[in-house]
C-alpha cells in the first residue's frame, strides 16, 4: 500500500485498458480499408455492406480509445509529476507532432469518412479511410518515440537534473523505436483480423443468421489479415528479443528464467517458477539448444543469467536491486508468445477449411466456437506483450537515467491514490460494460441495417408532407 506501489498500479491500469483499444482500432480500421476497396474495385454491394457494418464498430473502438488516452494523459501530472519533469523537454515534441499532426489528420478525416457517403465519389471515399489507416499508425510512431526512449535513450543531455534533447533524428534513429513500431502495427493487424474473424463466427452460431454469406465473407478477409499479421508479428518480435541480448539483458534473462548463466549451447525453458527473493529457480523443463538458437539464430553461444547481469550494474549505477519480477515476466512472455502462435495456427487452418473446395468448418460449431473465442486472444496478446516492454525494465523509468521512486509525484498520498484508483477502475469497467454492450448491439442490428435506414430515408423523402402518409 505504498504510494509508488498504488501510483504503479494505477498506471498499468489506465495503460492496459487505453491498450486494449489501440491495436483494435488500428486494426479494424485497416480491414474496413480493405473491404471498401475490394467495393471500389469489384462495385459488389456486399462489400459496401461489410464496410458500413464493420466501421460501426470500428468506430466505437477509436471513440473509446480515445476517451481512455484522455484519462491516461492525467497520470503524469497526478502522479508522476518528477518524472514528466524529467523527461518534458524529450517528450514534448513526439507528443506534440502526434496531437497536432497525426490525431487532427485522423480525427478530421475520420469526420469526412463517416459525413461524405453521398457527397463524394467512392474513390475518394475510400482515400479518406486509407489516410485515417496511415495517420492512425503515424499517431503511434510518434508516441512510441517518446517510449523508445525510456527503453534506450539517445539525442540528449542532462542539464540542471533534466535530460534535454541535442537531436531530433536522433530520437527517430533510435533502433528500440523501429523495433517497437513493426512489433506494435503487426500486432494491431493480428488484432483487426481476428476480431472480424472471431465475431464473424459468432454471428454464425446462431441458428436464425440470416446473412451467412455475408458473415463467411468476412471471415475469409479477417483470416487473411491475421495470417499476414501473424508472420510480421513473430517475424518482429523476434527481431525486438534479439536486439534486448545486448541492450537491456536483465530484461531478456528475466523473460527465460535465467538467474545462472546459462551453458553454451543455452536451454531454453518451457515452463519454470523462480523464488523471487531467493533469486533461484525453484524447478523448470528444458529444451537443449533453443535458447541460443532464439538468441543467436546459431546452435551455439551463452546467456547471462540475472546475478551476473545484477552485479555488473550495482557497479554501473550503484547499490540497488535490479531484478525486475521474474515470474511475471516469464509468464507474460510465454503467454504473449503462446497466444501469437495460436493465432498464426488459427488464421492457417482456418483459411484451409474453409476453401471452396471443402468448407468443412462452417458445418462444424465447434471449429466456429474455437473462432469465436479467439476474439479474446489479442487482447491477451498485446497485454501480455506490453507488460514485459515495461516491467522488464524495473527499476527504471528511463533506462540507466532516471528510477521509479524518483519519477513519483512528491505531494501524493496514500489516501489520495487509493480513492483515484477506485474511480478509475469503476469508470473504465463501466466504459468497458458500455463498449461490449454496443457492439453486441451493432451485431444484432446485422449488416442489412444500413441499407434499411436508407429505404427508409428515401421513401420520407417522397412523401409530400401534407399526406396522409406523413402521419402515420
């Protein structure tokens, strides 16, 4: 119950549900991108049916996402005041290039998608949702910048116990911000895919769907996505651990349960649990020669465990424990890799039974239920991810520069924490109950919904407003 304990955990909260939604409306927002070409194109109705019907929702992803970063932004100032100080002349520039740049790009052309469906031509229609798709991952380049930087920090300088910025580029060559931007995109397509995927088979299941094609359809654009998706997100983080060897390898060590070092070849460990205070393995299983194949693409070659890695910066930055939790960090990993895995097998699989040859899995319920659940996973995934991103780097806020106890607001308290943590976590479940609900709306409203409400524009308009008609 100490303040930098409640501060912390008020700021994973605010973070993970602002993060359940990001890669959703990302993600969404580039399949709808996708099936309101595949209309411009062909000039199939049904596909101007799947956009309308999915951009419903995914607009009620992007309105959410929006309304829980709002909330968000207030950690800094409530509670984390010293370390926005800290880091304000860093940050301020990212954040200001993705408010003013990449938000207003996206928020404006976002209003010209949903208000000019009959005003423009289909073509330009379109370009409207494909610069909301780019500014939308523009908007996390630019915050990712500012992360990337407590990862690895570079093109700054402390003056007067502040880090100041020497380079702007500097700041966009960091090798931590391209390795997170490819991991977090290829995450957000995952995350559009199988969330069409999963719901699609949900509408499936039921036994008075009066649209199965409809719904088939777009489950064969949303597998597609996620297979694709799928292979950029392993293929990224891969490419991310690799580079944490040399970069943060407490974080790496931690993620593989390795306080000793390890042998050359290096075992890499399936399951274990650590004794966190005893700084050992309790048990593990492990599997000869992963390890340094995952670490170095070879057969060959050693990693240090966490006690080596500690006393090197005891002598580095001075007498602290620098063990991040390890059991966490272990489990979220395998559970972030587990879950991509399954995805990737998942998107696979289902693209093979339902080929035109052999549409085995729409006649079986258990392979839609299996699709169904999966709509759960990426939120599982990203979760998961983004907890070894920022708990892998304990003790510090910014690596090697600035710690947690120093990043906390020094006139919080206990009292205070305890009551802003209640609000918000009754605020986001009701913002959470209030987004399911809606969207479980829009899918009973079914994808012929939009076309009726247009019927129905056009029949009032035809009635002269002195009729009969008109008052019935």
């Amino acid at each position: 119950m100490s303040i930098v304990a409640l501060g912390r955990f008020q700021f994973a909260m605010t973070t993970i549900y602002h993060y359940f939604f990001v890669p959703f409306s990302i993600g969404t927002g580039l399949v709808v991108a996708i099936m309101e070409t595949m209309y411009v194109i062909t000039k199939k109705d049904e596909y101007l049916k799947m956009t309308k019907f999915w951009g419903n929702i995914f607009l009620l992803s992007f309105a959410v996402g929006v309304v829980t970063g709002i909330i968000q932004e207030f950690q800094f100032g409530m509670n984390w005041s010293a370390y926005s100080r800290f880091v304000g002349d860093i940050f301020g520039a990212p954040l200001a290039v993705e408010a003013l740049l990449a938000f207003f790009m996206e928020s404006t052309f976002l209003g010209l998608w949903i208000f000019t469906w009959k005003m423009v031509s289909p073509k330009l229609h379109v370009t409207f949702m494909w610069i909301v798709t780019l500014a939308s991952s523009l908007s996390a380049l630019w915050i990712l910048a500012a992360n990337s930087f407590m990862q690895h920090p570079t093109g700054y300088t402390i003056k007067n116990g502040h880090a100041v910025m020497t380079s702007f580029s500097a700041l966009l060559k960091n090798p931590q911000l391209w390795y997170e931007f490819g991991h977090v995109i290829a995450a957000a397509i995952v995350t559009g895919g199988i969330i069409i995927t999963g719901l699609s088979a949900f509408q499936l299941l039921k036994k008075k769907e009066g649209n199965p094609d409809f719904y088939k359809k777009s489950m064969h654009i949303g597998l597609l996505v996620a297979l694709f998706g799928s292979i950029a997100v392993l293929t990224a983080g891969d490419l991310q651990m690799k580079a944490l060897v040399k970069e943060q390898p407490m974080k790496f060590a931690a993620t593989e349960g390795l306080y000793k070092n390890s042998g050359d070849p290096a075992s890499w460990t399936l399951v274990a649990w650590a004794n966190e205070n005893g700084h050992k393995r309790v048990w593990g299983i492990e599997v000869p020669y992963v390890l340094s194949i995952l670490a170095y693409d070879e057969p060959s070659g050693s990693v240090k465990g966490m006690n080596a890695i500690n006393k090197q910066l005891v002598k580095e930055y001075g007498n602290r424990n620098y063990y991040p939790p390890v059991n966490t960090l272990f489990w979220s990993f395998r559970i972030m890799a587990g879950f991509g895995t399954l995805m990737l097998l998942v998107s696979l699989l289902g693209l093979f039974f339902t080929r035109k040859k052999n549409q085995l899995l729409y006649r079986q319920k258990w392979m839609l239920w299996i699709l169904g659940l999966c709509t759960f996973t990426p939120f599982l995934a990203n979760t998961t991810g983004w907890l070894v991103t920022e708990l892998g780097r304990y003790p510090w806020t910014v690596y090697g520069l600035f710690t947690i106890k120093q990043s906390i607001s020094p006139n919080v308290s206990v009292a205070s924490l305890l009551i802003s943590n209640t609000v918000y976590f009754l605020l986001f479940t009701g913002i959470g109950a209030t987004m399911i609900s809606l969207v479980v709306r829009e899918l009973k409203k079914g994808p012929d919904y939009e076309e009726k409400l247009d019927e129905e524009e056009k029949r009032a308009a035809k009635i002269d407003p002195f009729d009969k008609e008109a008052f019935e």
